[in-house]
C-alpha cells in the first residue's frame, strides 16, 4: 500500500499537468518584389521558453525544420530557403554545434512566375523543444496565390511542437536580434567550447606534421639561414617571425577560402549528408595510403619553382615566398593532415571552423622556427633526422585510416544500410589498431621503413597505449559501451546482435520473445516493439502487461531515463522480464501505405496523419491527452490502463520509477 501511494503522490503531477502543447503559431505573407519575383515570408511567434530549430542541424540532433514546395509548373525557386539570423551553440547533450530560434523565427523564399499567375504550395515540418522536453515533429501546408489572383497577404495558422532537447539554444530572427545581445554571454559559452577543441587538436596535429621527414628537417636548415644571413641576431630572429607569420598567414587564408567557397550552407550540411561522409571517407582513406608509402602526394613542380624564385627578392616578399615554399614542399606530409583538419572542421558546420583549425595547426608549424631563431643553441638539442621520422607518417597514417571508417559510418547511419553496424566498426578498429601496436613493437615493417636496432622509450610507451586501446575494444563485441571512444563507434542500439557476438542472452520467463517477429533491439540491450499492435497481441499470448514507451529518436529526456534509470540492475530487469515493452517513437518517419493515412483534429486544430510517427502522436494525444515525451503507459490486455501515466523528469529517482513501474505490474494481476 505505502508502495502504491508513493508512486501515486510521485506521478500526479503527470496526471493534472498533462496537455496538448501548442507553443508555436505560424503566419504567411508575400511581398511582390517586381519584374514577377515575389518574397514569400514564414514567420513564427514561438511561447517563452521553447525553441524551434534551423534548417542545419547535424544528424544526431533534433528534426531540421525543412521546406517542400509542390508542383512548380507555373513558377521557379529563386535560390533555398534563407532564414534570419540564429543562436548557435554546442549542445552537450547532442554533443554537437547547434542553431534554433527563439520568440521569433523568419523564413524567406522567393519564386519567379512564368505566366501570369501562380498558385504556390507546399508543406514544412518543424520541431520545437524546450529545456525538459520536445514535440513530435509537425508538418504545416501553405499556399500563396501570386500574380493577377493576388490573395490576402496574411494567413494564419496555429501549430504546436515539442522536440526533445536539453540544448540552451535560443533563437532570434533577423528583427529581434536584440535578443541576441541580451544573452550573449551565455550563448558564446557553447561555440566558444567547440571552437577552442577544434583550435587545439589542430595545434596538436600541428606538431605531428613537424615531426614528419618533409618538414623536421626544414627547422635547422631554416633557422641557420636567417640567422646566418642576417647582420644582426635581432635581424634574425625579427626575419624568423615574420617568416612564422607568413606561415600562419598562407595557412588561415586556405582555411578562409575553404569556407568562403562551401559557404554556410554547405558546411552545415556536411555532417548530414551521406555523399559528403563518403566523399571524406575516400580523400582518408587516400591520405592514409599516401602516409604508408603507397605514393606520395605532390603538387605541381611549376608551382614551387615559382614560388623558390619569387623567394630570391629578398624583404619581406622574399621571406613571405619562402614560406609558401616550405608549405608546398612539404605538402606530402601536411597535405593529409591539413585536409583532414579541414574535413573534420568543415563538417562540424561551423563557418569558423576551418579558419580556426588553419590557425591552431600554423601556430604550431610556426613557433619554432622563431623560438629556435630566438634562441639557436636549442638547435643542438633536437633529435637527428633518422628513419624514426618515417615511422611518424606511418602511425599518423593509421590513424587516418582509422577515423576515415567514422565518416563511413556516418552515411551508413543516414542512409540505415546496417552494413557498418556496430560490431563491424570496433572490428575494425581492433585490427587498425592491432597492427599499429604491432608496427610499433617492430614485428613488420613497411617500404620505406629503416632497420629497427632497438625500441625507443617513447615507442614502446606508444606501443602500450595502442595495445591496452586495442584490447579495450575487444569486449565492444559482446556489448561493452566503451566509454573512452564513444564518439567514434555506431550507437549501442545500431548494432546485428542483441547482446554482443555470438552470445544470445537468456534468463527470464519472457526468453520466448527474445526472438519474437517485430521485436528489436532496444535500449539497455531490451527487446522492444515498436509496433502497438504487435506488441498487445504478444503481450496477451506470454499472460504479461504491456508497457507503452512513448518516445523519439530526437529526445534527449528519452535517452536520459533510459541510461540513468532503466540501467538499473532491477529496473532493467523487470523491464525485460515482467512486462512487454512496447517503444513507439513520435518522431519516426517513415511514411504509411497511403490507404493508412488519414486526417484527424487534436486540440481543435487538423492534422494530416501521413507517418508511422504521426501515427503514434495521434494515439498519444487522443488517448492520453498529451504529446510530451518521455511519456510512460501500463496496460493490461484489455487496454485499461493500470495506475497511473508517467511523465518522468527526475532522472536522479530510480526507486521512484521502480516502485510505478511495480505497482502498474501489481494492479495487473490483481
């Protein structure tokens, strides 16, 4: 009793606070702009506190919002949707740089018409979260009759949206940036994170190019020029700066152009966008090659040739020519290098992302030519040339390789073709880094290799860190998370075996289902439905209550109960072994056979049921009347729900869960 009471107090606020959100309005409007082109303006008025999202986000945040216009017979786009201006920050939670709108958002399209008049239609869908919750996605029509049937200039239209997301992220339009300067120190602290991350691993990489045969080498012979040739130690080392300056400078200007020639647009697409993944895949896969002696990468000898002759000028020319020699001779080892800092750079969709990465990876091929001019004694303490540079490119070539299957596995998580599942990636991960440790240990050797006498000390603590990587990754095949490199490797759930390789979990009086037709692989290793019916009629055939989980691919609160609640050794448990766990996901949107689609009115307002996850929402609403998630249902084989609903915020109480989640199983078989 005290049990049931407990769950009782701890859940009613679900029950008296449950609602059907209806946070954003949406209004249209045209402006005829003359010579037939028209503006067409989507302008969103959006509650305190929630956020709606930009057309660029990355494919693990929430649902971008997105433009479709239908026949255009009697009229042409004039470019893509442009939208004011957003907030963008680094979500945690995402672990990716985001842009939403908040109050207001503004979305402009122009079109031309090519006769007269023009009816022009179409539909967008948008998401809308706030700091504990998102909305499905919501899918609104419009319609703009241009031309000599001129209709009002105004139509409204009233939508709601909630998207998961914990992102702080807020959002103005192009006339309400005011709000920007209201909060901007709270909303540069995200990119500010993102940007210094991207500065410092190309700072890192920065030094790993200097330690390769095309450009260690350049530091002495550099160095003893200037200051040899120079009247004056001053001279030198004021030649050696400027000589580094013009080094960062060539550097950062090819980091300017690479985002000056993708643009803004582009760059956020990257991320998302299956042939850019693939695309980046191959250019790392070519690098790779290139760092393990398959060839050599070299730009055309006219080019340097021109380059070493303008360097004769002398001044300040002459060192600045010097410079961009250094940076096209060596081209063979920084090349790859430089191309992967941009790749990694330009797809995290930031426009600064390439010129910051240009900047932290010159300051390091930088410094020391004017530190070592400063003070030339130091020479003496750098290593000799050896082939211990070679065995550099090497290393740094299997770790190309290795983050080149990252991008792979991106476009195979977009396009869902499960040939790169889980287990494949960390397999290969083992065997890269397998024969890296075995490399290092000098048990083969590549072309260009020299005769290994003896192990370096810092080769063999190389060769122990890749080793303990190595065989941390082997329990990945049998479902370990692997913490440390989680960024890297597919999803938990994106994986072709439920409990690991090779192992079939057992246990439990519902192991019967474990295989059953419709069930998946579902969070925490549980075997889940995601189909309502499927699941209430397994759930009438093992004699066990079904629990509804309704859920979305974007929701952040939904992943947050899921690894911090149902992670729990009895929570889990009862999961898998007492109820039939049913995950219906809002936001899925694969479409339905068209004979399944139909309309219906939630909250006074129509919506067109076109997907599986509309589908879902709908039963959502009309059932229970809310559409917020993670939204939690017990129900018996009659569909007589058993206590109460939950709406779990609380991620911190997991003996409060606990105790619903046994007293909806109680009341069941009473």
């Amino acid at each position: 009793m005290k049990k049931n009471l407990l769950a009782l107090i701890f859940f009613l606020p679900s029950l008296l606070f449950s609602q059907i959100f209806n946070p954003v309005e949406w209004s249209f409007s045209q402006e005829d702009l003359g010579d037939s082109e028209y503006n067409l303006v989507f302008e969103a008025n959006i509650e305190d506190g929630w956020y709606v999202y930009s057309q660029y986000v990355g494919d693990d945040g929430p649902i971008p919002t997105e433009f479709t216009f239908f026949d255009a017979k009697d009229y042409e786009l004039v470019g893509n949707v442009e939208e004011g201006q957003s907030i963008e920050e680094f979500d945690l939670n995402f672990d990716m740089v985001l842009k939403y709108f908040k109050k207001k958002a503004i979305f402009n399209q122009k079109v031309k018409l090519l006769s007269n008049s023009a009816t022009v239609s179409g539909e967008f869908v948008f998401m809308v979260c706030d700091e504990a919750q998102c909305l499905p996605p919501e899918y609104v029509e419009f319609s703009f009759d241009l031309g000599n049937a001129e209709s009002s200039t105004d139509t409204e239209t009233v939508v709601e949206e909630e998207s998961e997301s914990s992102s702080l992220l807020n959002l103005v339009s192009s006339d309400d940036s005011s709000h920007l300067d209201k909060e901007k120190d709270d909303d540069e602290k995200g990119p500010k994170k993102g940007m210094w991350s991207i500065f410092f691993i190309a700072f890192f990489s920065g030094f790993a190019a200097l330690l390769t045969p095309c450009v260690f080498p350049m530091i002495p012979m550099t160095v003893s020029y200037f200051t040899k040739q120079s009247k004056s130690k001053a001279k030198g080392v004021s030649n050696a700066i400027i000589y580094g300056l013009s080094i960062i400078f060539i550097y950062v200007a090819l980091g300017v152009g690479v985002s000056a020639v993708f643009g803004p647009e582009v760059l956020n697409s990257m991320a998302t966008n299956a042939y850019f993944n693939i695309a980046f895949f191959v250019l790392l896969v070519v690098f790779a090659a290139s760092f393990l002696g398959a060839f050599e990468l070299t730009l055309p000898h006219s080019w340097i040739n021109k380059a070493d002759k303008a360097s004769d000028k002398g001044g300040l020319i002459g060192i600045f020519f010097m410079a961009l020699v250094l940076a096209l001779v060596s081209f063979s080892c920084t090349g790859p290098i430089v191309g992967t800092l941009l790749v990694e750079a330009a797809s995290g969709g930031n426009y600064m992302g390439p010129i910051i990465g240009m900047l932290g990876f010159s300051l390091a091929i930088a410094l020391p030519f004017a530190l070592f001019a400063a003070f030339p004694g130091w020479l003496n303490s750098l290593p000799q040339s050896g082939g211990w540079l070679n065995s550099v490119k090497v290393v740094l070539g299997f770790l190309e390789l290795a983050l080149a299957f990252k991008f792979l596995s991106n476009a195979d998580l977009v396009w869902q073709t499960h040939l790169l599942e889980r287990e494949v990636f960390i397999a290969i991960w083992i065997v890269i880094f397998g024969l890296l440790t075995m490399y290092l240990l000098g048990i083969f050797k590549l072309s260009h290799d020299s005769n290994l006498e003896y192990l370096s000390v810092g080769r063999l603590f190389t060769a122990i860190l890749t080793g303990v990587l190595t065989i941390y990754m082997i329990p990945g095949l049998w479902g370990a998370p692997l913490k440390l490199i989680n960024a890297f490797p597919p999803p938990m759930h994106y994986s072709e075996s439920p409990y690991g390789v090779g192992y079939t979990a057992g246990g439990g009086s519902v192991e019967s289902h474990d295989n059953h037709e419709g069930q998946h692989l579902g969070p925490q290793g549980l075997m889940v439905f995601h189909d309502y019916e499927e699941g209430l009629a397994h759930s009438k055939k093992v004699g066990l209550p079904v629990m509804i989980d309704f859920t979305g691919w974007a929701c952040v609160n939904c992943r947050k109960m899921e690894e911090q609640v149902w992670s729990n050794l009895e929570v889990k448990q009862t999961l898998k072994e007492e109820v039939v766990l049913i995950s219906l996901y809002v936001d899925e949107r694969t479409p339905l056979a068209e004979e399944e689609q139909y309309e219906t009115t939630i909250a006074g307002k129509k919506k067109k049921v076109r997907t599986v996850g509309d589908k879902w929402t709908v039963l959502q609403a009309e059932t229970y009347k809310t559409n917020s998630q993670p939204y939690y249902v017990i129900l018996d084989h009659d569909e007589n729900q058993l206590g109460v609903s939950a709406n779990y915020q609380d991620y911190g109480e997991v003996g409060l869960f606990k105790s619903w989640l046994d007293n909806g199983i109680e009341e069941f078989y009473q």
